[in-house]
C-alpha cells in the first residue's frame, strides 16, 4: 500500500499536509519498501494486539480497529473511560522511534499503536451519531 503515491517525490523539509486547525507534517519516505514490509511483519507477529475499547451512548463496545501502547515506563493512557497501561518498548518499537525521533528532532516517550485490517475502519463520529469504530 501506497498511502502517499506520487504526494512528493523528494522532501527537503517537511510539509504540513493539513489544511486548517492542526499540523500534520509529512517527511516524505522514511524507510525503503523492504525495510517497511520487514517491520510490518515483525510487528504483526510481536504486538500483542488487542481490540480497542470505546465507551458510546453509556454502553462499553469492542472497536474492530486494534491497538498496543507502549512507553518507557508503565504510563497510564486513558480513552472513551478505558485506562491502558504502557508496554515496555519491543525490540521493533523502539527501533522504529529511535528512527522517527532521528528524523523530526523530537523525543518521545510512548506510543500508541493502531491496527486498522481495512479501509473500513477509523476513528470517526458522524453527524448522524454513528461512527467508525
């Protein structure tokens, strides 16, 4: 999957790819093909996936997108009334944020993953009170 096909052909800085109200930089390509398919192989069989929790209308439901939270130390990250407790960081995790921290001159201390199987899935409220979960 391409999420960013043709979007630039080289980045000399990043580019803030939101339109109003935020800031999403885009670095361009980070890793090489095989590289990316290695971590995401890696990270499909090592995660501990789970699937998220969401608390809608009063009532607990399980989401179809899956999620891991991981840190330096046992951070607590509560959503939507749910409480998760940070990971130790795997081998693949902390590869992979020593490389992001490289790239954008930031440090970061824990993070949230998420598996979405399709395109179906996101995270999303509708104006007709239904979401994407």
């Amino acid at each position: 999957m391409d999420l960013f096909d043709n979007f630039f052909d080289e980045i000399a800085r990043p580019i803030n790819i939101l339109d109003e109200d935020g800031l999403v930089d885009y670095y361009g390509t980070i890793l090489v093909e095989n590289e990316a398919d290695d971590y995401f192989h890696q990270l499909m069989t090592t995660i501990p996936w789970k699937n998220d929790q969401a608390h809608i209308f009063g009532k607990q439901i399980l989401t179809k997108r899956k999620v891991a939270w991981y840190g330096e130390q046992p951070f607590q990250y509560t959503y939507s009334n749910t409480t998760k407790v940070a990971l130790p960081w795997t081998k693949e995790v902390l590869a992979l944020k020593v490389l992001a921290e490289r790239v954008t001159g930031e440090t970061y201390n824990a993070c949230l993953l998420n598996l979405y199987h399709d395109g179906s899935e996101g995270m999303a409220w509708h104006s007709d009170g239904e979401t994407d979960l």
